[in-house]
C-alpha cells in the first residue's frame, strides 16, 4: 500500500524512538517498550498544565504525539503527584499485563529520550514545572546510543532537513547542499 511520505516518515520516527526505548530499556520485546513509553508519556503529560502538555507534544513525532494524548482529560490536569514513588506508582498503574517493566528503569529512559530528541529549552520548561523531588528522575541529554540507532537517528535528521549540531545540544536546519537524495 502506498502512504504519503509524512506518514511513512512518522512511522520511521517513532519505530527509532522504540528502538532507542528498548535498547536503554535492555527490554525484552518491542511492546515492553511501547508500554513503557505510554506509561511514563501518559504520567508525565497528567502532571504538566495544559499549556506545558501541548508545548511538548508539538516536538513530539506524529505517531507519539497521539499515543501521548490518547485517552487525555485535559481538564482533570496538572495532578498533584509530587513525589516520586507515587509518579513510579502511577508508571506501573498505566502498564498493566507488563509487570516485567521497572517503573524506575522506564521513566529515566523515556526521561532521557526525551532529552534526545526534544529541544533543550522545552526540556527545561518541562523539568521547572515538576517538584523538586520529580525532577531527580531526569538523566542528562544526549545519553549513550549504539552506532546503529545514532545512524537511523542521523538519517530521520537529514530527511527533515535537519542535523544535530552536537555544540548546540539541537537539530538545526541542514544546507541544502548537504543533503543528498
């Protein structure tokens, strides 16, 4: 079937997401790692205002994007978890049928493909909106990656038009001349 290049492009974007989860995850299989991914997307997103949870969907891939706000009460938000048991508690509430996922393990790698991947002052915005205690689940950006998934990740970046610029900790636009079809 043929797609329009957007969505196959999403498609691409969010399979290298889960890639990346389930290598830093060391998981077993690609549906530990979605379920990590929602979980922790899901208790992040119900903790952040309105405002703050769209402002990070709009970095988000297309795909992510709709599983970040699948089944969201916008109205019912920012919840008052405040410490970080009961932000790992409500992790492993939204997986259930995944006991194998470690509620702590999950939250620090999504935390930090989400570093990865979204810009730093949205990241930081992100992180200033949590308690104080929330905020030490947070790995620094940019944490190690195979060769594989840093090429894949690379490849993405250049199909946008856009190439991480390793001084900047950010994707910038791509000179035309550097991107060959």
């Amino acid at each position: 079937m043929d797609r329009p290049a957007a969505i196959n492009r999403t498609v691409q974007e969010a399979d290298i997401w889960l890639n990346e989860l389930l290598e830093d995850m060391q998981a077993t299989s690609k549906d530990t790692a979605y379920a990590a991914l929602r979980a922790v997307l899901h208790e992040l997103r119900d903790r952040l205002t309105v405002d703050e949870a769209a402002q990070l969907a709009a970095q988000l891939p297309m795909l992510v994007c709709g599983l970040y706000f699948n089944s969201w009460k916008p109205a019912a938000n920012p919840t008052r978890v405040r410490t970080v048991q009961k932000f790992l508690d409500g992790v492993r509430d939204r997986a259930p049928g995944h006991e194998e996922i470690d509620p702590d393990l999950a939250t620090r790698c999504v935390f930090a493909l989400l570093a990865r991947h979204v810009s730093p002052g949205e990241i930081d915005d992100v992180i200033r909106q949590l308690p104080t205690e929330l905020r030490a689940l947070w790995t620094p950006p940019r944490a190690e990656r195979s060769a594989i998934v840093e090429a894949a990740v690379t490849l993405v970046e250049i199909d946008r038009g856009t190439v991480l610029d390793e001084d900047a900790g950010r994707a910038s636009p791509t000179p035309p001349t550097e991107v060959s079809r």
